[in-house]
C-alpha cells in the first residue's frame, strides 16, 4: 500500500528528483504518512509527507453506498485543499515549536499530494498508541513497536520513546511556545490542536503540525494571508471523508461546538484535554463523541460528565498534583476569559521544577551572558544522572554541542557531553553520530598549528584525553584511529607540557584499540621525537614510562623481570612493540639520555627490565649489561636506586650465562671436553734446527746461514763446516727463507753463547737479536778448533789455499772506532775467530780467506765510499779461505772454534779485548740486499778487498779490529 502511494508520485517531481525517499514507512499523522529521506546532493535526511488520494475511495467503499462521479470529486477537492492549507500554512510560520518546511507541497501523478519538512520520528498520537500497547500487553514485550528504525549497518532497533513524565513536561512546554507564537505573533487560532498534530522530532522536540483548521480569531487585529474557516462547515461531519481530514470533537472547545466562537483561549481548552490524554490510560481525552456533535452537547449537559477537579478530570489514573491543582482549572473552564494564555501556562507551577527549569534555560542558551552560561555548565553535570535517558540523548545533548562554536565553552560542554555519553545505555551510537564528528571538526578541521598556544582548545584537549577510556569503549579500532588518533597527535604536539604529560599518561587506553602497525609506525615515531627532543625531565620521565608500556610492560610499578604475568603478556602481545625496534630504536634513545637524573635513571631502567625479557642474549651482554653498568655508577643514585640496577645486572648476566651454556652444551652434544684437548693447539712440535749437537752429523749450509737462508734438510747449519750440500738443497733453501735484518747491537766481550738462541736463529731461520747478557756458560767442545787462537809470526802458510773473491778490511783508521758493530751468539764458549765462506760454485763452509795486512781490520768504516773492483765470478763477493790443515767434514770434527790464520794478530788495540771468532755468525742476520746499513752487503765488502794485499805482505794483528765488528 505504501509501496504504491510512492510509485504514484511523478517522475518530473522535483521532490523525487532531489531526495531519496525510503521505501520504508516512518510515522504516520492525520492523513499524511510520513517517510524518511536523503537530499542527493548533501546526504542530510528529512521527512516526505504522503498523501494519496486512494484513501479517499478506501474510506468511501467502507460506506457502502456509491457516490456519484460529481460528489466524489467535491470530495476529493475538498480533502485536497485542506491538506494544500496545511502545507502552505507550514511554509508561512517560522518558529521552533511549529514543523519547519523544506519543500513546498507538490500534487503527485496520482492526484495526491507530498512535501518535505525536517527528519521526524514519530507522533504524538503514535506514541500513545504504542504506549497502549505495550500496558495493555504487560510491557515493552507485550507487543512488537510498530516503531524500528534501521542502522547503517542493517541492524533494525527499536527506537527509544520515553512518555514519562519529564517528557510530557518538556512537550507541553514546547507546544504552550508554539500556541504562544500562533495567538500573539500569528494572530491564528490553532483550531484542531490534538495528539495527530503534535509531531515529534530526530531531537525529541515536540512540534506544532496539523494546521489544516487554523485560522484568525474573530475579531483579529493582525493581518494575515491565511483563510478563515467556516465554524458551521466544519463542524459538520461528512461520511464521505476520513476522520483523519476531519476537525476531531474529542478534543474541541465549547467554544466552537456550543458557542460558535473562534477564540484563541479555544486552543487552551484543548490543551487541558491533551493534558490529561497524556497521563489517562488509555491515552484518550477524557471526551468520547465519535465524530457526534449531539454527543458532545450531552456530555456538556452533566457535570459529571465534564472533567473538573472532583472527578480527577476523568482519569484513570492520579495526575500531577501542580498539573491538578493550578493549571488544569484555569483550562478546563467553560467561560473562555478564565482561561489562562498560553505565556501563563508555561509560568504555571507544573513547570517550576530543576528539570524543566535546565530545559528551558538551555533552549535560551544563546541570549545567556558568559557568566551564566559558564555557572549553568558547571552545574549541569550535577543534575544529569536526573533526566530522562531519551531527553539526555535528544534534547540536551544535541543542544550542547551545538554550542561548541563558543570556543570560551569547549572544555565545559565536552565535560557534560561525555558525562552523558557514560549515562547513556546507547552511548555508543550518540556519540558516533553526534559526539565524534564534532570532535574531528573542533580538534583537527578547523584546528589551529599545534605549535601555537590557545588556552581555550588546550582545555577541551584535556577533557578529550582524560575521557579517552570513555571514547575507547564506544568506538572501534578504523573509528578510533581516523578521528580520534589524530586528536591524540595534536595533544602530544602541544606546547603545554601538561596536556603531554596527560596524554602520555593515557597510553594505556590508547594502545588495545589500535593495531601493530599503526602502533610501529605512527604512534611510536612521535612519542620517540618527543622524548629526544623534550627538556623537561618530567616529560623524560613520561616518555621512558609510556616505552615501557610500548613494550609490553605496566608502567612504572613492574616488579622485575618475571612480574609481568602470562595474561598480560598475551593481553598486550598484539599492540607490544616488536625485539627489533626495542633494540635497535628504544635502546639507543636510552644511550643518548644525557643528564643523570636519577628518577629519569629509574625510569629508564624499567624499560631495560621490560627489553630485556625478549632482546637476544649477545644484545643483552653487549648493549645493555655496559649500559646498565654505567648508569648504576652514577654518583647520584642512593643506595636503594643502586640495589635495583645491581639486581637487574645480576637477573640478565644470568639469563646470558644460562644461555650460552645451553648453546654450547649443544654443540658438542653434551659432552665435556678435556682441558689438553682444548690445547692441542700449543703443541707445535718440534722445528728443524731447533737443538744444537756437539758432535752433530747433518750438513749445513753456510752461505744460506749468513745470508738469513736455512737449510731444509740440516737441523743444525753449524754443525760441518766442510760439508758441501747439494745445488737443490741451496737453491730451497734460499727460495723458501725470508731474509733477515742485520742487528747493530755489540754484546759484551766476556759474554758466552747461549745454545738456546742459537737455536732460535738457526731452527726457523727467523732471525732475531739474542739478547747476549741472558746468555748462560756452556762448555765447548774439545776439537783442534777450539783452542784460543794465539799470535803468529808472519809467515805465509805453504799450504796452498784457494783465492776468494778479495775483502777490503782497510776501509778505514785503526784508531777510529766504529760506528756499527755486528754480533751474534757463537756456538762455542770459547772466543774464537770468525770464519767467512762463500761460494757461488762450488759453496766450501771450510773456505777460509787470510790475507795478512799491515792493519787489516784498522780501516773499516761503513760512512767512507769505497770502490769495488771485478770480483771473480768463480767465488762470492766475500770468502775467507779456510785456516792452515783444517780437516775434512769426514773427520768428525765439526766444532765452531778455529785457530788463527797465519800471520794475523787477534789483539785489539781501540776495543780493549779479545774477540769472539764465531761472532762472525751474526753476518747472517743481515738483509743480503742491504736494508739493515743502507747498502749492499756484497758491494762494501768488495771495496774493502780493493785494499787488501797479499797474504805474504800482510802484517801482524790484520784481525785487530775484527773484533769491533764481532
């Protein structure tokens, strides 16, 4: 039937064309049945009021009796043209208790008739039918409500419609404005003021509708555009038209049925009939005529049928004392002038109560001065848990945030609006719908730079982050974060530390409602800027406290590492930080905390003992356990404070400790590993040429040995001197060794060879300078050798000897001392000659070269520049020729001591002292390339053989000042 009342509507309406009308029946009122809608264009909803024509032939079919076509139509046009009067008469009237009208009334296809006006919910009428339903079946589940209402979400809910007695108050006090503004302002007399005409809006406002009847009062002195009725046309009723369109007797004055008087105190008359409908049960005027005007008359003839006093004004159940006592006999009087205006009604004392009262100076709000309006919100909130849950949501709360653009009010109305969201049992749904929006607008549309100080949005900040539990319990995660985090933000940004101080506070309410990802890479970012940038410690203090919340911790009253229980853990585990950012973000803003406050010490300590349950173990043991160690020192801790960072050291070096020896046992499987296996590693072995033998048999490369090279195959070089290795042993021996450096130091004259650094330069050939005051005796061997060389007389050995490559040893003064000085250890204990051998042939250890000289060692200076002759290319650049019968390598004697070369003297005129023949050793140890004196080895010493002559003209002591180089 209402599907078909919208199908009749015509396609060119500009109603239909704008406005998305639901399908869906609202309320009905009179005639007209109303349905919700949406302008297209803004999405804001209103209500359409239907009217179709087919009703009319419905009524005339219940009557029987066929109409002609002409009757009918008088009919229809009759009917018509009072709705066209109501419509139009809305259109005319402009004030808060009458019906505002959005669009003008338009006739449909059908012939019927349509307008929009603001959202309604339902009627009056309506509301009492649907309390009499639910007395009558023993509740609110007596009888489904003809009123549900769809959420955007799909869920249908019965609306919240309260007829108690504060909104009976509240709606007489409305209508009463609205008469007032008809009789005084209007100059119009209502004419049929009954529960159909009274409409009720989305704000549980009352509102005056119903004007089919208006009309100015005789006589009126104001003008008007609006039509008189004719008293005798109306009061005629016609069967052929619904009761609905029809003026209803039951609640007309005697002015108009008995006295023909159009009044404006006939309205009043009503009122007091309304009055009592609205607290009799059934909600009906105590008048009961069904459309008779005879049966009206009648119940005028009897006092007992009229409603007076005695009689309880015909209710059947007890009214208000003041409504009984003061109001109704000044409305139910017969005489029209005893009757008292509409600006007495509302003066009366049935509205002299603290409810009505707010009512009332909140609907005048705006005229207020600051002063009141401040007192009047302070003392709101005390009065609010008193008024009805419907009047809370509709009425008051809508009226407050409308004065939020005051921006003086912010904190004082949001502190009354979230009181009432608390009271409310649909809080939720009032403060998603009316509550949040406003937020958004007030806090992030139209807010200022957070930079900026204002005083006024930093209060209503406040009041905003100290109800966040309550807008946390009435929002979900997607509402919270995109309208209530950014409000969140702009507090932590604030410049007033003590709206950060509250917001940092709140964290926990903030954290459950959002998700992992919001909390790691939005939320966490500004509250680390905050911390590193802030200067107050208080702050620092915060924001330490709301990192431990961050990761999963309570605050600042954990108890350790193991006080945090396993319903936390898993309560908190979807918003916690992950391991990564608490080490690699929150640790090092830890490290940077430059003062050593010591609450900001204890405040950062708790967020070590809450990382610490998750961060891996070498973390622990290399970031965090120094860290903890150097604020623990700080001089500034008491002795309590510093207890505390030793028992969380002790709790983590623990934790580290039993995991590695966890890890470990692992990896070997459990089995304990012996000490000397743990060392197998300092078991070197033994290393070729590392001992030294007396009367050793292995063969010895001497050339390799004093140019730094050793042979791979003799484990003492030393050990033969005559001995010739082979040209591959050589040639190893000289690829594989690292050439050593030349040692400068001169041991003392008396000091004997050690045996163990012998065996330190020969086993590796890794030469180093002995340190030759640690050397310990040792006794040589006894060999033809080892007897101190003696002085001989000059005399040319006649042995035949072969011709090395000649040694200049005259290179300079026998007085001058040299600068540089070689030593080295000797095989022997005894101080013998040195001995020289060097061949690139056929290499001879026993190859000694003894040119006697006048001063053969007297000359050598290593900073003259000396010239080298062509050395001969069958011998080295230096070979000393082996001493007069020496034996062969086979004999067995294989000792380090040598005598003298004939003809030399040993005797040493500028060092005071003999020299260690086998000191000559230590030639070994210089680089052959020179880099130990600058020069080539090869080169000097082939110009010292420049001057050196013939050994039958070299005089005695030529080895005077061998023993400097020793």
């Amino acid at each position: 039937m209402f599907a078909n009342a919208l199908k009749s509507i015509g396609a060119s309406s500009n109603i239909n064309t704008n406005y998305s009308i639901s399908s869906t029946l609202t309320a009905t009122a009179g005639p007209w049945k109303i349905y919700s809608a949406k302008r297209k264009a803004t999405g804001k909803e209103y209500s359409v009021f239907v009217f179709d024509k087919k009703t009319l032939d419905a009524g005339n079919n219940g009557l029987g009796g066929r109409q002609s076509a002409s009757s009918q139509k008088r009919v229809v046009e009759e009917v018509v043209e009072r709705l066209k009067k109501e419509a139009s008469s809305l259109a005319r009237l402009r004030h808060p208790g009458v019906l505002e009208l959005v669009e003008p009334v338009e006739e449909t296809r059908g012939g019927g008739l349509q307008f929009v006006a603001e959202p309604v919910t339902a009627s009056l009428s309506g509301l009492l039918q649907e309390k009499d339903d639910q007395e009558r079946g023993g509740g609110f589940g007596g009888r489904s409500s003809r009123y549900v209402t769809e959420d955007a979400n799909g869920t249908r809910r019965r609306r919240e419609l309260e007829i108690d007695e504060l909104e009976i108050q509240k709606g007489l006090l409305q209508v009463s404005k609205a008469l007032e503004f008809l009789h005084d302002n209007a100059g119009l007399v209502h004419g049929n003021l009954t529960p159909d005409a009274i409409l009720v809006n989305a704000k549980s406002d009352w509102k005056l509708s119903g004007l089919a009847f208006c009309s100015p009062p005789e006589p009126s002195t104001i003008p008007t555009t609006i039509q008189p009725i004719i008293l005798g046309e109306v009061l005629n009723p016609d069967p052929r038209i619904p009761r609905t369109v029809q003026l209803n007797l039951d609640y007309a004055s005697p002015d108009f049925v008995l006295d023909n008087n159009l009044t404006t105190f006939a309205d009043m008359f009503s009122l007091g009939l309304l009055c009592i409908a609205l607290y009799n049960s059934p909600h009906r005027s105590p008048i009961e005529c069904n459309t008779s005007i005879s049966a009206y008359k009648r119940v005028f003839q009897s006092s007992q049928s009229v409603p007076t006093a005695t009689n309880n004004y015909l209710s059947s159940r007890p009214l208000p004392k003041e409504l009984g006592q003061h109001v109704l006999p000044r409305l139910l009087t017969r005489r029209p002038a005893q009757r008292m205006t509409a600006k007495e009604f509302q003066e009366s004392e049935y509205f002299n109560n603290v409810l009505i009262s707010t009512i009332r100076f909140l609907e005048g709000f705006p005229a207020k001065t600051p002063n009141e309006k401040q007192q009047f919100l302070r003392g709101l909130i005390k009065v609010l848990p008193n008024f009805p849950k419907a009047v809370m949501e509709k009425k008051l709360l809508p009226a407050l945030l409308e004065e939020l653009k005051d921006k003086e009010l912010i904190s004082l109305i949001l502190h009354n609006a979230f009181k009432i969201v608390g009271l409310l049992p649909a809080g939720r749904r009032a403060f998603n719908e009316k509550v949040r929006p406003k937020l958004k607008e007030i806090f992030v549309t139209n807010a200022k730079q957070p930079q900026e100080k204002d005083a006024n949005r930093d209060a209503g900040l406040m009041i905003v982050i100290e109800q966040l539990s309550v807008i946390a319990s009435n929002c979900n995660g997607k509402e919270f974060k995109d309208d209530i985090l950014p409000i969140f933000y702009t507090a932590l940004e604030s410049p007033t530390p003590s709206l950060i101080n509250a917001a940092l506070t709140s964290l926990p309410v903030v954290l459950p409602v959002l998700d992992f990802s919001t909390i790691k890479g939005e939320l966490f970012p500004v509250i680390a800027t905050i911390f590193s940038k802030t200067n107050s410690l208080a702050i620092k203090v915060r924001g330490l406290e709301a990192f431990v919340t961050l990761c999963g911790g309570t605050g600042s009253g954990d108890d350790g590492l193991d006080g945090l229980a396993t319903e936390q853990k898993k309560a908190t585990s979807s918003t916690a930080l992950d391991k990564f950012t608490m080490q690699e973000k929150i640790i090092p803003l830890i490290k940077a905390i430059k003062t050593r406050e010591p609450a900001v010490m204890m405040a950062a300590l708790n967020v070590l003992k809450v990382v610490g349950r998750v961060a891996d173990g070498d973390f622990v043991a290399l970031e965090m356990l120094p860290l903890l160690w150097s604020m623990s020192l700080n001089p500034q801790l008491n002795l309590r404070e510093f207890q505390a960072f030793m028992e969380l050291i002790k709790s983590l070096s623990s934790r580290v400790e039993d995991e590695q020896t966890k890890k470990l046992q692992e990896l070997t499987g459990g089995a304990v590993t012996s000490p000397g296996l743990k060392d197998d590693f300092l078991s070197f072995g033994a290393i070729a040429g590392s001992s030294l033998e007396a009367n050793g048999t292995s063969e010895t490369d001497f050339e390799a040995l004093v140019k730094g090279r050793a042979s791979t195959t003799n484990t003492n070089p030393l050990d033969s001197w005559d001995t010739k290795p082979s040209a591959a042993s050589s040639s190893s021996v000289r690829n594989s060794t690292p050439t050593p450096t030349f040692s400068w130091s001169t041991p003392p004259v008396s000091s004997p060879v050690a045996t163990s650094h012998l065996k330190a330069q020969t086993g590796g050939f890794r030469t180093v300078t002995p340190d030759l005051a640690a050397i310990q005796p040792m006794a040589p061997t006894i060999t033809q050798f080892s007897q101190p060389l003696q002085p001989q007389s000059n005399t040319t050995s006649t042995q035949p000897q072969p011709q090395p490559a000649s040694f200049n040893w005259s290179g300079a003064s026998s007085a001058t001392t040299p600068s540089n000085i070689w030593a080295t250890p000797s095989a022997s204990a005894q101080p013998t000659s040195n001995v020289w051998a060097s061949s690139t042939t056929q290499p001879n250890p026993n190859a000694w070269a003894s040119q006697p000289s006048t001063s053969a060692f007297s000359s050598l200076s290593l900073n003259q520049q000396q010239q080298q002759r062509p050395q001969p290319t069958t011998s080295s650049s230096f070979a000393l020729p082996p001493p007069p019968g020496a034996p062969s390598a086979s004999s067995g004697n294989s000792g380090f001591s040598l005598p003298r070369p004939p003809g030399t003297s040993f005797t040493t005129s500028g060092l005071g002292g003999t020299s260690n023949m086998n000191s000559l050793a230590s030639l070994g140890v210089a680089n052959r390339t020179g880099t130990g004196m600058g020069m080539s080895m090869n080169s000097m010493m082939g110009g010292m053989s420049q001057q050196q002559k013939p050994p039958q003209q070299q005089p005695k002591g030529g080895l005077d000042k061998y023993e400097s180089l020793l």
